[in-house]
C-alpha cells in the first residue's frame, strides 16, 4: 500500500520535472522525515534542482508543489524547512485500502532465481555452523518469493569428495567392514553421529600415519571411477547421511527443490565439458614448470589482483583429478544453463506438505521432473572464507565470454557462529579459564569442541519444553511436544537471522529463548496474542463484524485521526516494504529487525487499547481489525523468518 503510493508521488514529480522543467535524468527520492509531526514521506526534488536551476530550493519547491495536482492516497503537501516537500497521506483512504486490498503487494520479475544454500558434507552429522548457512539461504528464498520472484532451491551434494573418502577408508582399513556391513549400519538412528566419530578417528591416524593418505588417494580415484567396495561403500554413506541431513533441516522449516550430485557432475561428464570449454577459449593453461608443473591452471590475474596465488589457480591436478573449484564452475555454468547438458532426476522424498525434493541422477527415471537450473540469478550461500574460490568460479564464466552471468552470480557470504561460554558448558563442552573469559567460544571439532545441529536444537527443545509444561500442564503431551518444537525452531531461527551477515555470532541458549528482548519467542508470543485477542471474543458468544461495512473511508479518517493509532496501523502496513528493501540489500537481519519492531507495536496496542471491553461500536470494531491486521502481518512476517506461530506460549 504505501510503496503503491510512493511510486505514484515519484511519478507525479518526474511529470512535472519533465513537463515544467525539461529535466528527464533526474532521478526522484523519497525520505523519511526526521519526526512524525512532519509527516509521512519528503521529496528533496528540490535540493538536487537548486544547482541546476540557480535559484533558492524553497522556492522551487513551493512552485514544484503547487504543480503537482491531486494525488491519490495524498492529503496535501507541505513546503517545510530550505526546500522539502512534505507529504502527509490520507488517513481514511490509506486504512480503508489496507481494509480492501489484503495481501501484500509484490513485484514480480522474468527469471528464475537460484539459491544454493546448506552444502554440507554428506560423511557426518551437521554441525552448528551448517545451522548458519541453512537458515539465511532458507529465509532469503522465502524473502524472493514474498517479493514475487521465482526461486529454485539448491542443496549440492558432494558426495565425492575427500571428507566422504576418509570415512570409507575408516569403515575398510580402521573397522575392517564391507559395503554391505556399511548399509545395515546406515539403517539404524544416528548414523550421521556414527561417522562423525569415525571422520574423527580417520583424521587423528592421518597425523600419527601419514603413510595412510595413501589410501585416501585410491578411495578417492575409485570414487570418481565409480567402480570397486570402495565406490559403492561411498554411495551408501554418502546417500545415508544426505537423508539425516535433510531430516535434521526439516526439524527448524528448511528444505529444497533439488539436490544436485557432484557424483552426476562426474558422470555425466558436466565437468569434461567445462574442461574442453575453458582450454578451447585459453581461461586456463597447461604449467610445464614450476610448483604447479603437469597442472592445467587459471592466471591469477584473471580473478585476483592481491589473491597470493602468484603461479595462478590449480583447476585440473598433475595426477588428473580435478579440484573443487573446477568442479564448481562446470555447476555454475549448468545452472544458468549454459553448458549445454542436463542432470536426469529422480524424486528422492516428499515432505510432509507435499513438497517433493528431488535429486540428480544418471539415467532416466519414470517419472517427469521439473525443468530445474537455467536461471537469471545465482545466489550461493558460502561462508566468507570461501570468497577467493567464489572469485575464480566468476573469473571461469568471464573467461569463458559470460560476462552477464557473471555479474549474476552472487556470493551470499556469512561469517562464522561461535558459542557464548556458558551455552558451551550447558552443551558439555569443558572450557579452560581463559576460555570461559572470552566473549565467545569458537566451535572446532578438531579440539573435540563440535556442536552437532541435533544435538542444539535436541536442547532447545528440552528447554522449551520445561516451560510449556510448566505454563500449560492441562494441555496434551503431544500438542505440547508440538508447541515446544515450534519455540524451539522459531529460537533457533531469529537468533540467526537477527545478526548482520558479516557479524560473528556467539549463540546462547538462555537468550535465543528468552520471551522478552529480540527474540523470536518474543515475537511469537506478539502474534498469538493477537490470535487470543480474536479467540476470546469468539468465546463470549460474538461474531468478528463484517469490517467491510462498518469501517468506510469516513469512519477509517475518524479512528486514525487519533495519532498513535495512525503511528501504529503504518509501522504494522510496512512489511512488504520491509522485505522488499531487505532483498535489495541482501540482508535477512532488516527482516527479522522489522518482526521485532512490529511485535513491539502491537504489544504497545494490546497494553493500550482494551479491544473486546471498548464500549463505542466503531471504535470497538475498529480496534478488531487493528488486532486481526496486527496479527496478519505478523504471521506472513514470520513465515518469511521461517517461524512459526504456536497455538500458545
């Protein structure tokens, strides 16, 4: 509503700029007043024309102003200070056409957009800091499709990698199993906790038998081979652990469209294409000296200036096997559909709403599946460490002549999630003295300080759950189990989403679950209370009245004529705004900042204004639809956030 009535101030000036001025490139700007009493919007139109126009900005805005005709959702215009021109809307048109319209406005784009987001490993369980990536790629996917785009999904799944090879060498020379020993052992719960033990134990004989990396290199040749105990051990695993890895994202609201396989890249020859593309167009080049001698490598000089790699980026090794990074840009090339080849899919689970992930395959399957990748925008969702890889996979498609796309692939970066001290202990992570003095408590599995994801959110719940049954002990073990879930993830969630994407997070339990302050937990209980509002006048035998025909133009100008109702009813009709500009700056935090500031407002209402008891029928009614409005906009808010809304708290 209020972006449909900007855009209509925008367009009125740069009429009047262009009809009385003959000015076309200017752009026109809204702001925000400095104080309320000024009022809603200012155009500064005239500060930007004084130059040109040699002449006093207040004067040009007082002429700009009187020219402007009447525009609707528009009460007057102001002239104020040197040279603004201040907007003060129409109350009563502004209410009765939230009344009306209903649903957020959005604005959709041609294109397909593609998130990629998670990417773990699939040898081990998933860790805190898989948490991280998930929920940002999940919330600004939510965030595209609020705004009208249309969004694909992406898991990558590298299940020929190293990290899965070193737990097949684990389950063949340390455990001494077979393939098939492995697949009864990936039946059972836990198998993910299983090989994040295992993972663990390959990595500490490495150091103490470095001899043994050889059989790190025959796993990993027999993997990409796809033949040999080795291989099919691989697939097990590697297919076992994707399953724990999307059931442990379903617990917190997160899945996909597809799961692409860097097994199919392989087979499929994605990579064998790419290849013959990037040497046949001179991006990369055969090392004949040298470090990186018998290496075909990319310059330096084609992705980074100042990236310490002097000799250039190793795409292909001396023994033949290709890197990350090489593997990397065949995917990127397919996903905007530039590579000339396609997976062949196979539905791999459906989620409880219907949904169906799928997952690449090499041969044909029986049932059809979607068109996935050829899209107009890539985000990958990688932490900031990877930036310098995510630099050489824009350098492969601009050396390749792709210059569009790739200013089209967008690094989502992130930084990393550490624990607040006494969150590690409440996990049973032993801390030292000078551990438990610092403001956070970095995460490493490697000095046995891992945080599996389960296991986080297993104590979330617990914790909730203390306090629903404490609170609501009449109520049934299962909706409880239920509520406690839902406060668990919603915790979780905001706790993740509340910091900028560049800020290091120490996670702490006792905060993310608090009911006061900015948390998620907070801002549900905001929207429940709207529910309950609604819910207990139902209860005293009424019926909602038909808002519609009571609350007309003249009756929204008189309610909101009251100022702090009008504050109210703008702060709660700004978020589609809100999610808007948070796509356009790529910063899910504005998102959940705004969830915040709304639950804020409407808990300010509900202290305030005492809706079922108000006297005055219009008053009454008007107060209702401000309790069920409030309530809308939270629910659609946190179903961005990817939050839920309880039945209680």
């Amino acid at each position: 509503m209020l972006s449909q009535i900007e855009r209509r101030i925008q367009e009125a000036v740069a009429a009047r700029l262009r009809e009385h001025y003959g000015i076309e490139d200017l752009p026109v700007t809204l702001e925000q007043p400095r104080e309320v009493s000024f009022g809603e919007l200012a155009v500064p139109a005239a500060f930007q024309l004084a130059r040109r126009l040699r002449r006093p900005p207040r004067e040009i805005a007082a002429e700009l102003a009187a020219g402007l005709g009447p525009i609707e959702g528009v009460a007057r215009l102001e002239v104020a200070g040197n040279g603004y021109i201040n907007v003060r809307l129409d109350r009563g048109h502004y209410g009765w056409a939230l009344l009306q319209g209903g649903e957020w406005e959005k604005e959709p784009r041609p294109g397909k957009v593609i998130v990629e987001h998670t990417n773990i490993n699939p040898n081990k369980a998933a860790h805190i800091g898989h948490l991280r990536n998930a929920v940002l790629g999940d919330t600004f996917a939510r965030m595209l499709r609020a705004a009208g785009r249309q969004v694909e999904v992406q898991n990558y799944i590298d299940n020929t990698g190293v990290q899965v090879a070193d737990v097949v060498v684990g389950f063949l020379h340390l455990e001494g199993k077979s393939a098939r020993e492995v697949e009864r052992l990936a039946a059972a719960e836990r198998f993910d906790y299983l090989c994040w033990d295992l993972y663990a134990r390959v990595s500490a004989y490495y150091k103490e038998h470095p001899e043994a990396l050889a059989w790190r290199q025959a796993a990993l040749h027999a993997i990409e081979e796809g033949e040999g105990e080795a291989a099919e051990m691989a697939h097990v695993i590697a297919d076992a652990i994707m399953l724990a890895h999307l059931a442990t994202m379903r617990r917190i609201g997160i899945t996909y469209d597809v799961l692409p396989r860097e097994s199919e890249i392989l087979h499929l020859r994605f990579w064998a294409t790419a290849f013959e593309l990037l040497k046949e167009r001179g991006a990369i080049h055969f090392e004949t000296s040298g470090k990186n001698a018998g290496c075909w490598v990319m310059p330096a000089a084609a992705f980074s200036e100042d990236s310490g790699e002097g000799d250039g980026k190793v795409i292909v090794r001396s023994d033949g096997t290709v890197t990350y990074v090489g593997k990397d840009i065949a995917y990127q090339l397919w996903k905007f559909g530039l590579l000339g080849k396609d997976f062949y899919y196979r539905p791999l689970v459906r989620e409880p709403d219907g949904h169906i992930v799928w997952v690449t395959a090499d041969e044909p399957g029986e049932e059809p599946a979607p068109e996935f990748g050829r899209a107009s925008e890539v985000y990958n969702v990688i932490d900031s460490r990877q930036s310098y890889l995510q630099d050489v996979v824009v350098a492969g498609l601009r050396a390749l002549g792709f210059e569009e796309q790739a200013a089209r692939s967008i690094h989502f970066s992130y930084e990393m999630v550490a624990l607040s001290p006494r969150t590690a202990v409440e996990l049973g992570i032993e801390l030292t003295e000078e551990d438990s003095r610092r403001p956070y408590v970095e995460v490493s599995g490697r000095k046995g300080q891992g945080v599996k994801a389960d296991d986080l959110i297993d104590k979330l719940v617990e914790t909730a759950r203390r306090e629903v049954d404490a609170r609501h002990p009449e109520a049934p073990a299962a909706e409880r189990a239920r509520v406690a879930e839902q406060i668990a993830a919603g915790a979780l969630r905001y706790f993740m989403l509340k910091f900028t994407r560049n800020a290091v997070i120490a996670f702490d339990l006792q905060e993310a679950l608090s009911f006061e302050g900015e948390t998620g937990p907070y801002v549900q209980y905001a929207a429940v209370r709207a529910r309950n509002i609604l819910r207990k006048y139902a209860e005293r035998g009424e019926r909602l009245p038909e808002f519609a025909s009571v609350l007309n133009r003249e009756a929204m100008a008189r309610q909101l004529a009251f100022e702090d109702f009008w504050q109210l009813l703008l702060a709660a009709s700004k978020a589609d705004t809100a999610v808007r500009r948070a796509v356009a700056t790529g910063e899910p935090a504005q998102v959940a900042k705004y969830a915040f500031q709304l639950a804020q407002a409407f808990n300010t209402f509900y202290h305030d204004c005492p809706v079922i008891h108000e006297q005055d029928a219009e008053r009454r009614t008007f107060l209702l639809w401000m309790t069920d409005y409030f309530r809308r906009q939270l629910e659609a808010t946190l179903a961005v956030l990817g939050i839920g809304v309880p039945e209680y708290m």
